[in-house]
C-alpha cells in the first residue's frame, strides 16, 4: 500500500453492506468449488465457444472482466454488453436461439423462467442495496470455472477487510479508479461504489487512456486509486499532479474491497446510510 500513516475509518453503527463485504472471501471459497463441480461446468460454455456476457450496472463491469479473462486464456471470443435482461431474454424465447444460462442470487427471480440453465448463488444473497458480495461471487465462480487457483485471491481478500484506509482517500473530493485488462471493469464497479454509496465526484477509466486527456481533473484533492499493475510511466506522470495514488499491488478483485470499504466510510462520513442510496432500487425493471 502506498501512502504515508494510515488511519482507521470512523466507527458507525453495523450496516448491510458491511456484512457482505466482510463476507466476501469466505463466499468466493465457496464459489471456488461450485466453479469445479460437474453440475455447475455443464451449464456453463464449453471451451472455444463464442460467448456473450450481459448485465445491467455492477454485473455489466463484472461481466467486462470476466470477458477479458475468458478470451485473453483462451476459451473463445467473449463480449460484454449492457442491457435490460427481461426484455432481452423475452426476445429470445423462440427455442431456436442461443443458450441462455443466468447467474443469480435469488431462485424466484423472473429471469429463471427465461434461461435454459440457472446458477442460483443463494449463498451470496443480499439485503443492502448497494451490491458487493453477489458482484464479486460471480466473478470468483467464473475465474475457478476457468481453472483458476483462487487460494491467494482469497487470503488477500481476508487482509483487504482490516487493512487501514489511507487517511488521504478519506479527505479527498475527487477519485478516479484506474484499470487494465480484467481490472478495467473492476475500476468501474469501484467508482460506481462510490457514486451509489456516498454520492462521490468518481470516473473511472482503462488506464492507457487515462493519460490521453482525463488526467487534466485530477489534483491535490484527488485520490488515483490503480488496480493491477500499472502501465510503465504511470505513476511517474501522477507524481506531477500531487494526487494522492493508491497502487497495493492486490489481486484487483481483493482490492476491490478496500474500495468499498471506502465508499460505506465516505458515506457515513457524510452522514448517508450506504445501505439506501437515493433514486435506487434493488432491481431495476423497465416499463
């Protein structure tokens, strides 16, 4: 972690969303070994077929990354695309479409009736609105259907729930969340956290195009926060703008926790509840 001393978020009463961030790495421990069980690989797609990855929101950035994962080992094409899944399921009920296989917490939602294969996470369920544990969790059961060792990801994700927050990221009015690869979705999700949560001024791009002009906003009020390994140069050209820039070097899944983290300590610093974000709903559906 980079930074100067570090300091403990302001204590406040227990929230939703705090439960399910905390429950996060036992939750993909277990999505890790749904991942390698022969009932949940048979639903998902075989190797080297094309695949379209949609959701809304937080499950479309889970869905750029684990996009990025599937093709760049090997798999097949994959592509992310946003869009209302009701409708775009409706349409697709003809019989002589593609597969259609849902990820979802709840058994009796809508969507069941309208795939060919459901994988219920009942297990990664949740109460606040803000979505953490469920967004994660998928992601891990689709990194372990791919093979993945997650045993480091995971411990990581246990020190990410006690690490300190920088106290810079906790006095800062601006934030932009930097990503590479699987990790540009992932800095997506971080500034969305913040948005939703404390009503935060966030933008988050890929990080190579982060140079090419949007650097201009950020300055001595700003946090830079980098998933994953930032491109050569990088940091360098921050130094100039006296933001403060948090690189930790984590899985960036596990330290897409201390981002949340951040988000329920900035709203509650604010004197929000993370837990109801205004002009938000659990789900959203389109008339």
């Amino acid at each position: 972690m980079s930074g100067a001393e570090q300091q403990d978020e302001p204590s406040q009463p227990a929230r939703h969303v705090s439960t399910e961030i905390a429950d996060q790495p036992s939750a993909w421990a277990r999505a890790a070994k749904l991942g390698l069980a022969n009932g949940i690989r048979d639903a998902l797609p075989e190797s080297g077929q094309r695949v379209a990855i949609v959701g809304c929101g937080t499950s479309f950035f889970m869905a750029q990354s684990f996009a990025e994962l599937r093709e760049g080992s090997g798999h097949g094409e994959t592509d992310a695309f946003p869009a209302e899944l009701l409708r775009l399921l409706d349409t697709m009920r003809s019989g002589t479409g593609p597969r259609t296989v849902a990820i979802t917490a709840d058994p009796n939602t809508p969507v069941i009736d309208l795939v060919d294969h459901g994988v219920v996470l009942d297990f990664a369920d949740e109460r606040s609105i803000v979505q953490t544990r469920f967004a994660t969790t998928s992601l891990a059961l689709w990194r372990a259907w791919l093979d993945e060792d997650l045993t480091a990801v995971i411990e990581q994700g246990r020190s990410a729930l006690t690490d300190p927050l920088p106290p810079r990221t906790l006095e800062s009015a601006q934030f932009t969340f930097l990503g590479s690869g699987m990790s540009v979705g992932i800095a997506n999700e971080a500034a969305l956290k913040l948005r939703e949560a404390s009503q935060s001024w966030t933008e988050s791009y890929p990080a190579m195009e982060f140079r090419h002009g949007p650097i201009s906003v950020v300055g001595r009020t700003s946090t830079v926060w980098v998933f994953g390994q930032p491109p050569p140069g990088l940091l360098e050209d921050l130094q100039a703008t006296g933001a403060y820039v948090e690189s930790s070097g984590l899985d960036p899944m596990a330290d897409l926790i201390r981002a949340q983290r951040l988000a329920v300590a900035l709203a509650e610093a604010k004197g929000l509840n993370p837990d109801e974000p205004r002009h938000l709903t659990r789900s959203v559906v389109l008339s």
